[in-house]
C-alpha cells in the first residue's frame, strides 16, 4: 500500500515514457479492468467484495497456507490503497500504460498477483471442486 501511494504521489504529476511504459495519470471511475459505473457504485462493490475476502480470510487464515495468506495480504494492501484513492479523490489514480488498452497502478499489480497466488493453490481447488 506504502509504496502504491507513494508513487501515485509522485508520478501522477508528470507524463513521460519509461521504456515501453507511458507514465501519466488516468482518474479511473470505475471498476478495474475498464469496466465503467458511477464512482459510488464502484466504491460500494469495490467495499463489498473486500468485506467478502476479509470474512472468508478470517474464517480460514489458520489453515491457509503461507502463500495464500501472502497472496490474501497482497489483495488487502492493493484493494485498501485504491479505496483510499476512491475516499480522498473520488477516482482511483491510475499510472501505467503499456498499451494493452487499459492503464494501471501498483495496487492493481498487488491485488492480480493476490488472486493468482490464492486461486493456484491446489488445496483450495480442491477444496472448491469438491463442494
């Protein structure tokens, strides 16, 4: 989360090229991945889902593997940095674009790799597919 803000601090007030990389700010009002909707009803889902990790997290975390509690911390500290945009700003702060059509921020990275690391774990495949 720390270091989300702090580069959304930093480089939202420039525009440049960092390799293949543009760097400029893109105020996201809607959902991730380009999905649109009115700010408060991004919010509101964005807030819903979270309380729906947060729960089945607590439910679980004391037979959650290191990597699901690793890719659990890693959803939080990404969906917590862009609810935190979404209070301050009203939109969340995007940066990167590497011209796959949408622009994205280290929160986005964080919460990707989050849901990559828990939806991989085998024991939890298997624990879904057996329901």
């Amino acid at each position: 989360m720390v270091v989300d803000q702090i580069t959304k601090a930093i480089l939202s007030t420039r525009d440049f090229f960092c390799g293949l990389i543009a760097i400029s700010l893109v105020k996201n009002f809607g959902l991730p991945f380009g999905i649109q909707s009115r700010s408060w009803v991004s919010f509101i889902i964005a807030a819903l889902v979270l309380a729906i990790l947060i729960k089945y997290y607590y439910s679980n975390h004391g037979s959650l593997s290191r990597t699901e509690n690793f890719g659990f911390i890693l959803i939080f500290a990404g969906a917590a940095s862009n609810i935190l945009d979404r209070i301050i700003y009203g939109y969340v702060r995007d940066l990167f674009d590497i011209g796959w059509g949408f622009v994205f921020n280290f929160a986005d990275v964080y919460i990707v790799l989050g849901i990559l690391l828990v939806s991989l774990n085998p024991r939890l495949k298997s624990s879904l597919s057996n329901k």
